[in-house]
C-alpha cells in the first residue's frame, strides 16, 4: 500500500505584540482545523510533520528606537506559538518542524547602519546597471531618492543575527537534525524516518530595507544536493522550502513587504 503523508504548511506568522490575533487564538484555529479535517470525508490525516515558511516576526521600522529589545520579544512570542505547535502537533519533536527566514525576519536597522549614501558626483553612469547587477553592492531609496552603497559589509552581514539566535535556540539539543547551522544559506531535515529528506532555504540573500528581492545562490542548491547525498540517508522524495516567489530574475522582483 502507498504511504501518505501529511505535512501542515504555514507560513507569515509575523508574530508582534502588536498583532490583532493572539498566539493561542493561532493555535485555536490551527487545532480547530485539524480535528475537522480528521473527520470529513475524505479525511485528512493529522500532520506528522510541519514547514514554516518565513516570515516568523514583523520585524520594526527604520530607525525605531531600542528595535534590538523590541525584536527580542518578538522571537520570544514566535517561540512560544512554536513550541506550543509542536507540542499539540509533534508530540513535542522539533525535528518534525522545519523553520525558515522570510525578508521580515531582516534586520532593517542593522541593514541601513551598514550603509553609506553615495554622492552625485560619484553616482556610477548607468545606475539601473549598478542596482540590478548580481551581487550589487548599491542600493536605492525611493522615497528620498538617495543612492546608498553598503560601506560595512561585515556590519551588514548581521543584519538577520536575530533570526539566527532564535533560529539556534530553538534547535539547540534536539537529536535526528541532519545540519542544523546558524547563518547557512541552507539548512537540511529528515521526515518520516528519512523518507523524505527537506532542503530549507535562505532566500534572503541580499534582501534589506531597500531591496526587496528574494534569491538564492546557485552553488547553495548545488551544495545542498551533495550534503543530501552525503549523509548516507536513502530519501524518497527530496522537497525544498523557500519563503520568495519564485517569478522573475533575481534582484528585479518586488512584492507587498
């Protein structure tokens, strides 16, 4: 007989004091649904395992004040809602709850610290050029129409070390995790006994307050195809999870963030 499996997809949790929907009201909703589902027919069965993708904060606006400790009890929320899902859900496993970052996951503060607005008169001759080549290190402001350039790259580079902390945390200890790494550009999950082998994305590459793209460098998916296959575990079905779209060529596609 074939296996079914039965994976609980959610994503955007943008968990915030702010936001008008409380975690338990969350789990709630998420329970409710699942008891309803096990009993339609066809039913559905309870999920085994469970994909967040991206998104897990709101993250704060530029330049808000103290937006380090306001992060901090963002995550805190998002932990608690997490491990409340995996409790109800997983019997508590972890290693069944795949997490990835989305572009509110980015620090924005930290982003614009690392920048530098660029002069007119040192402004490169075809700008459209600069912004949109791979890898640019320029960025542009519509709303004051400034050119920016990312002077402190290695300052930039931090500009998700919250999502990451959470990110460690949450992971710290649980056995089973096939490569589980702060700031990898990918990380990789077992489910079902290895049947199914998870390449979990960071399509945040080069994504800050003012670009708002979503990519993913080709040698990272070549890279995690070979640690698949060097973990020595036989998978059925290999699934990536990302938090972008998927439509138009890197560095020049924009949507609602």
């Amino acid at each position: 007989m074939t296996k079914r499996f039965s994976i609980l997809h959610i994503s955007d949790l943008h968990r915030s004091l702010q936001d008008p929907f409380s975690n338990d009201e969350l789990i709630s909703a998420l329970v409710s649904d699942r008891d309803r589902y096990l009993h339609e027919n066809p039913s559905i069965s309870a999920p085994e395992a469970i994909i967040v993708s991206g998104d897990i904060i709101q993250g704060v606006p530029l330049r808000t004040a103290d937006y380090e400790s306001e992060i901090k009890i963002q995550y805190a929320m998002a932990e608690a809602f997490l491990d409340e899902l995996a409790r109800r859900f997983l019997s508590g496993d972890r290693s069944r709850l795949v997490i990835v970052p989305g572009n509110h996951d980015v620090d924005w503060n930290t982003a614009f610290a690392a920048l530098m607005p660029v002069d007119k008169s040192d402004m490169p001759e075809n700008l459209e050029t600069a912004l949109y080549s791979a890898n640019s290190p320029y960025r542009w402001d519509w709303k004051t129409q400034t050119l920016y350039y990312i002077a402190d790259p290695d300052r930039y580079e931090h500009r998700m070390d919250a999502f990451w902390t959470f990110f460690e945390r949450f992971y710290s200890g649980i056995p089973g995790l096939i490569k589980i790494l702060g700031r990898a550009d990918a990380n990789l999950f077992g489910l079902f006994d290895n049947r199914i082998g998870v390449a979990a994305f960071n399509s945040c590459h080069g994504n800050d307050c003012f670009a708002f793209h979503g990519m993913i460098r080709k040698d990272t998916i070549a890279r995690s195809h070979l640690e698949m296959d060097d973990s020595g575990r036989i998978f059925d079905l290999r699934i990536a999870v990302w938090h972008h779209s998927i439509e138009g060529a890197p560095y020049q596609i924009s949507y609602g963030a």
